[in-house]
C-alpha cells in the first residue's frame, strides 16, 4: 500500500466497549478525552447490569465528542467493537478497553508508524521493550504467549503481543473486515484477517496495568480455547 499523507491532529476514533465498568469509565472517558489526537469516542454498552449507561448518558449530554450506543442484550466484546468500528468518521481506529489497564496518553506511541506513512496496522504490546507492567498472573501471561505462538505460527507474524488490547487501524481496513466473533475471539479473528490482507503492521511497547479478577477483570480460560479454535478457523477455513 502506498504511503499517506500525514494526518491531522484530531485523527483518532477510540471504540470503547463497555459491560459493567460503572467503577472506572468516567475515569477512562476523561483522560481519553485529555488526549489531542482524539476526534471523538465510540462507547458501545453491551447491556450492562450496573449504572454503565446512566454513566455513558450523563457524559454524552455534556461532551460531543462522547458518541453512545446501547445493547438490547449482552452479546459480548467482539460484537460491541462490531458496533464501535461501524461508527467510527476519524481516519485512524484504536480500540480502548473501558477499565485502566491501557493508558491513553501512549497513543502518540501507536500513532507515529502510521503518520509517518510506515504502518496501516499497529499492535501495542505489553511484552516487547522496558515499559511499566503490573506484574500479575504467570499462567495468564503462558497462555498469552502460547496463543500468539500459534497465530504466529498461523500467520506467519511475528507478534510479541497478539492479545493486546490496544490495536490501531487505518479506519477503511478495519470497516472492511467483516467481524464474526462475539467474545474475546476478536483479537485472533481480526489478526488473522489483517495478515491475509497485506496490511503493513508495525508493533509498539505499551505499559500495562493489569487488573485482578476482584478488581472486574473478565477474561477466563474458556476463551483461551476459544481463541485456539479461532486461530485455526480465520487461518485455514474462512
């Protein structure tokens, strides 16, 4: 793909998905919003059962840049950056996770391949250089890297992170890539889908601030398996 020229200083559509993060959003939607690269935020609740949307509410009718939609039902993380994604005007897309584990002020980092015309895909990474990390959960973290082993392996990628949250796209690929995955299997359907399209993806070291399971962190070894069936079926039967 050829390179692009640079882009403006409001160039970023952030998609929040949101399910019972009452807690930190209002947090989270501040200092996103602190950031200068940020044209407007996507926050999709996916039928929360705490005060998530009087949350979204109150902060839309006072910020413009706040754009909400709502869930009948709860379908889970894919299907909310499904909705997010289909919204999103600015030129580039980063998905940001409604708690406080990725900061927001590392944007700039994720930027800077694709203003400087190198990258149309940007993974952040929270294993690759010397960034702060909360030191949490080793089988977390082996699952995490079996899993990116076998995408890599899949994709023929190089990936340190395959299951970073933080993931940043020129807004026309990620609008042409149809998502199918409900849950957390996004993030091996939407890798896969970006090798097989020629997009040039760069990798960035991010910090992170992982959240324990008492602290409202919701991923679980049931979609550990789930992503191992993804891999396999985004890479070899779709």
């Amino acid at each position: 793909m050829a390179s692009a020229a640079p882009l403006p200083d409001r160039c970023l559509s952030v998609v929040i998905p949101v399910y019972n993060e009452e807690k930190t959003l209002a947090s989270i939607l501040e200092v996103v919003l602190r950031q200068p690269n940020v044209l407007e935020i996507i926050a999709v609740d996916d039928a929360s059962r705490d005060k998530s949307w009087d949350v979204l509410s109150a902060a839309a009718a006072n910020e413009p840049r706040i754009k909400i939609a709502r869930h009948p039902h709860n379908q889970g993380k894919g299907a909310a950056l499904r909705t997010g994604i289909s919204l999103c005007t600015a030129p580039v897309v980063i998905i940001q996770d409604a708690d406080l584990e990725y900061d927001p002020e590392e944007y700039p980092l994720l930027l800077k391949p694709i203003f400087q015309g190198k990258a149309d895909v940007v993974f952040g990474s929270r294993f690759l250089g010397s960034n702060a990390h909360r030191v949490l959960y080793f089988w977390h973290f082996l699952g995490n890297q079996f899993l990116t082993l076998c995408s890599n392996m899949a994709t023929n990628l190089n990936l340190s992170d395959m299951e970073s949250c933080y993931k940043m796209f020129r807004r026309e690929i990620i609008q042409a890539i149809p998502i199918e995955e409900n849950r957390f299997g996004f993030e091996p359907e939407v890798t896969a889908k970006i090798a097989r399209s020629g997009a040039r993806i760069y990798e960035v070291s991010i910090s992170y601030y992982g959240r324990t399971y008492a602290e409202g962190k919701k991923i679980t070894w049931k979609d550990g398996f789930r992503a191992l069936w993804c891999i396999a079926k985004y890479n070899f039967f779709c």
